[in-house]
C-alpha cells in the first residue's frame, strides 16, 4: 500500500466555463480508509476518476508513494476501481472477470493469476461462483465479484465510486459490513465515493465532505458531526439534518437573548463559550440537532414553548415538526407521543447549540477554535 496525495487538484469542463474540481488538497495515509461524500455534482466521482487516471487534471498533482502518476497513463498506475455499475465482462466467467486485469497488468504465469483468483474468491465467499458469468449473479454476488476483482491485483491504493448504491437496504448493509472488514483484514489504502451521509459515516476512519467543486471539511466522522466548521457541513451530516434558525442578538442589563424574527424561539445565552462567540455580531444563524432537543416538564428553567405541527414514527424515534422557525424537528423517544396541535416544552442543552456566521455560513465556535494562540 501507499500513501495517496492531491496538491490544489483542478478540474475544468467546456473551457474553463464549469469548474467541478477547485484547488483539491488531500492525504491518504497508508492503509487508511477515506469517505468522500457530498451532493450530486459536487466534485467526488471526478476527484475519484482523476486519481484513476480516467480524467486529466486541468490543474494540480497527484502522488502515490513518493510517484507523481499526473499524467501516468490510467493503466500504468498501481490502483484497482470499484464502479457502480459493477462494470463485468457479460461474456466472461467470474474467473476470468477477475482474472483479466492481472493478465493485461502482469507477468504472472497462468497458474499464478489461477492460484490468486482462486484464494481471493474463497475470501469473498464467491469460490462456487468462479464458473458461472454475470448473467447469472444476484446484484449482491455481482458486487463481490466486482471486489474480488479489485482486490485480486493487490493495488497500491483502492478507490470505490458509489459501490453499493445499485442494492437494496437489506444488502447494502450487509456489504458495508463486508467491505469494512477487508480494510480491517487487508489494511487497505481506500477512497471510496458515496452521496449516502450515514455511509461515509460508519465506514471511514475519516469523511471528507465537498460542495461545489471544494473541500468544505476534512477529519474522524465523530469529530465533524460535533464540530462542523460551516453550515453546509452542519446540514448535510446527519439525519434528520440540523434545524437552523436566523436570529438576532440582543443584550440588555447583562442579559444576552437570541431570538427569531417570528418569535417562536427565544433563547437566553449564559454559557460563556457562547457569549464569546457572539462578540460582534448583531445576527447569527443557530444551528440545533434534532436529537439534542427534549420535551421537558412545566416549570423546567429556560424551556422553550412550541406547539406540535406533525408527529412522524420512525421506529424507536419519533420525529415531532414544530412551529418553531421552518420546519423546526426534534428527534424524541418513541415513548413522547404528543397529539397534533398539542402545545409542548422543549428544552436544548447549551453545549448543543452552534453559531454560524448569518452572512459567510462559518461556524463561529469552530474559528474561535482555530485561532492561532498568541504568545
């Protein structure tokens, strides 16, 4: 395996007219499992097929190991690729599927390239598989040839462009199972693509999140969804995705007091961290989790009034919308049950709240943050 690096990648379309890449920088290290994700046409699958060598960039470098493969043929570079679509040979047996790319990309002799297909279907549970074509193959069998075929040519590094997205629920999880324990197994160096947040959560040991053609973030799953350093990251990772609400800051006789334009969210700001992040700033936009809100008893200190719009069961959750700014939802237990229409109390911890910039969308926790500190 290798470490993979882009240096300020670019990739231009129609003459420069549609950017879909902009000044790209990123380091895979070796063995580590990297989830791309972001909306449709934000950059991911580009960014993919140009470290494939299947798209040439307009603008930039990229390395595997200590090679700057840039302009390294797509076939002379040391990667396999998983595509969507699983991408067989219709004609071709498994084996010979699997076969192929260390045939066209190796010296190996024919009993060699047999002996490694062999060993690599048995690891992908496929062995009995080997002599049958596509045709043949469920979704979920095609898409472990389609590994195995990956996996057989031992790359340097493993890139995956929306693998699973072509399987049902049920089988999309049991492959995300499966692909997590090969990177365990295989300590692989692995960039894999998804539109599908929660997947880009569970599976890397670190999400990077794009919009527009540029990095909007990059760190461990756990850390970004705490602490996402703009809006945009705020909204996207998540489900039910963040509530956002454009308030106003008002301080009066040492009270400071966050309140919307409609009035149905009053705030009353006493946690320090959040007094200091709000210096200077007439308007806010207050980002809230759905599930860091509770419904909380009459009489609780700080609680916020709200009637309940619609009640949505979703399992061992319910989702309740509230009319609180637009379409305002808290995440509650299945056991909260309150009737539409019902007026509630909610409560939401400080520790909950981010404050983003209401004009450039940039957490104002998290560039407090990243201040440099002065001697």
């Amino acid at each position: 395996m290798a470490t993979l690096t882009l240096e300020s990648l670019r990739k231009e379309f129609d003459g420069g007219q549609i950017v879909a890449v902009d000044d790209l920088s990123l380091e895979v290290a070796d063995g580590e499992f990297v989830t791309v994700v972001g909306p449709s046409g934000c950059g991911k699958s580009t960014t993919l097929r140009m470290v494939a060598g299947l798209e040439r960039p307009t603008a930039g470098r990229i390395s595997i190991g200590d090679e700057d493969v840039t302009d390294v043929h797509a076939r002379d570079r040391d990667v396999a690729m998983v595509f969507q679509n699983y991408a067989l040979y219709p004609h071709k047996t498994v084996e010979q599927n699997m076969a192929f790319g260390l045939r066209m990309s190796t010296d190996l002799s024919k009993d060699e390239r047999r002996r490694r297909v062999r060993e690599t279907a048995e690891m992908m549970d496929i062995e009995e598989l080997l002599d049958q074509q596509p045709a043949e193959l469920s979704g979920g069998q095609k898409q472990r040839v389609a590994l195995g075929r990956a996996i057989v040519r031992e790359p340097d590094v493993f890139l995956f462009d929306e693998p699973l997205s072509n399987l049902d629920a049920k089988l999309r999880t049991t492959m995300r199972t499966e692909i997590q324990r090969l990177q365990n197994e295989l300590d692989i160096t692995a960039v894999y693509v998804t539109h599908d947040q929660e997947e880009a959560m569970t599976m890397g040991d670190r999400i990077v999140i794009l919009n527009d053609g540029e990095l909007q973030q990059s760190g461990a799953p756990k850390s970004v969804y705490r602490n996402p350093r703009n809006r945009f990251v705020g909204g996207f990772v998540g489900s039910p995705s963040m509530n956002f609400l454009a308030v106003g800051v008002f301080t009066d006789a040492g009270r400071t007091t966050l309140v919307d334009e409609a009035g149905t969210f009053e705030y009353d700001v006493t946690d320090q961290r959040l007094l200091d992040a709000l210096q200077g700033h007439d308007e806010v936009t207050v980002g809230i989790r759905p599930e860091s809100v509770t419904v909380v008893d009459a009489g609780t200190s700080g609680a916020i009034p709200a009637t309940v719009e619609v009640v949505e069961p979703v399992g061992a959750d319910n989702y309740l919308h509230l009319d609180i700014g637009d379409d305002f939802i808290a995440r509650v237990d299945a056991a909260v049950e309150p009737e539409p229409g019902e007026e509630v109390l909610v409560d939401v911890p400080s520790s909950a709240i981010h404050l983003f910039d209401a004009e450039t969308g940039e957490s104002l926790l998290e560039t407090r943050q990243r201040e440099p500190i002065e001697a």
